[in-house]
C-alpha cells in the first residue's frame, strides 16, 4: 500500500505531539487528518475512511479506550494505541477493546513507522485474502472448500483451525498479535487467561507434524504472538 493513497487519523490531545506525528506521516506521503479528543475522534473515525488510526489513551471529553470500544462496535480500521511507558494494564485494556498494536511515550519515530507500514500491509493483506488458495511448499489451503491438504492428502480442520493457518499463512513472517487473531479468527476480543488460540495452534501444528507437513513454521513470538515462518 503507498503512503500516498492512505488515510492516517491522529487522536491526541497533545498539541505539540499531534503537530509532530502529524509532520512526521505527512512526510512519508500519507495523509493525515487529526483531532484532539476522544469525541471528535470517534465522529471522524466512523464519517471518513481511514487506513489507520494513531489513538492516544489519555484523551479529554472521551478517554481513548471507550472512543475505541465504540469504535470497534460498527469498524475494523487498523488502530495503533499511544500509551504511557510503563502502562502496561492500558495495552492490555487496548487490546481487549480490539488495538492492533500500541507505541509507549516516549518513542522512537523509526519504530513507530515501521510498525504503521507492518500493519498496512497486513491490513492489505487481509483486503486481498478474498483468493481461493494458498500455497506453501506442498500444503495447500483452500477457502472456498476449507479443505487442507499435504502432498495431496487432505487433513482435517475445524473451520477454526482453517481460519488460523489461513491468517498466519496469508501474512508469512509477520508477527500476529493474540489480540489480532482473537478478532480474525474467533471474531471476539481477548480476555484474561483465555487460552483459545493458544490451544487452537496446538492442535493445527500436531495436525500439519502427523503428515510431515511444515508445522515446525508455526512459531510462538512470546509475549507478541504467532507467526508462520
């Protein structure tokens, strides 16, 4: 996805940093929109389209995280949440709500933009994943039939299970987030000590391993998430 065809919306009631992101994606081509609270986030969120949203959590008249648990109520663009450093509790309530990813104040501008292009062309991905098939070495995935097959030889899958090695292949090497695949997979935010996904690979890698197929690619990031490598 080019900078130049993308929408990016700043919620942060700090002027001077709202200007300094603002500044900083305008250069790299994108193009920005920004508001200082929480309200006036949430209208232009859900009136415009936008590819991303910068989402402070500390915000005045409507606080970041209820803006986003409204939010996800009726939109799934990508949100990245601003949080204190060590508010650990707040990227976990980010999270539940449905957060993509979040930064910590103070960040470094390199990271942030890495992170902003991952999760576009993550989001692409997703835009794009409307093909039937997906193909790795000799494991083939099909979406119109759900079937899985190794060498030819079909397995058998859950639609949960399919939906999962379908998300982790479509976005080969990049680290999904647990929160991130509570929401693709199981359609439902993340919840304290809820080990769904965790036991959903589990039984996706034995499967792939019962037939020699790659299910050593299935990696656990730990305290990140998932990746098929």
């Amino acid at each position: 996805m080019l900078a130049t065809n993308t929408r990016v919306l700043i919620v942060e009631d700090d002027q001077e940093l709202n200007e300094q992101l603002s500044q900083l994606l305008t250069n790299q081509g994108y193009q920005v929109e920004q508001s200082y609270d929480g309200e006036a986030g949430l209208l232009k969120a859900v009136s415009k389209e936008f590819q991303l949203i910068l989402l402070d959590v500390m915000l005045p008249v409507m606080d970041g995280l209820s803006m986003l648990k409204v939010l996800r109520k009726s939109c799934q663009t990508p949100v990245v949440m601003v949080t204190a450093k060590d508010a650990e509790q707040e990227r976990i309530a980010g999270f539940c709500q449905g957060a993509d990813d979040y930064v910590a104040k103070p960040f470094n501008t390199t990271e942030l933009l890495l992170r902003i292009e991952a999760i576009l062309r993550r989001s692409q991905t997703n835009q794009e994943s409307n093909r039937d098939e997906l193909c790795f070495g000799e494991l083939t995935l099909n979406s119109k039939t759900h079937q899985v097959t190794v060498a030819g030889q079909a397995l058998e899958f859950t639609p949960t299970q399919f939906k999962l090695l379908w998300e982790l292949l479509a976005n080969q090497g990049e680290v999904l987030s647990k929160a991130y695949l509570y929401q693709r997979v199981l359609n439902r935010s993340i919840s304290a000590y809820d080990r769904s996904i965790d036991m959903h690979l589990s039984r996706v890698r034995r499967k792939l391993n019962e037939v020699d197929g790659p299910g050593d690619r299935l990696q656990t990031s730990h305290g990140k998430g998932y990746c098929f490598i």
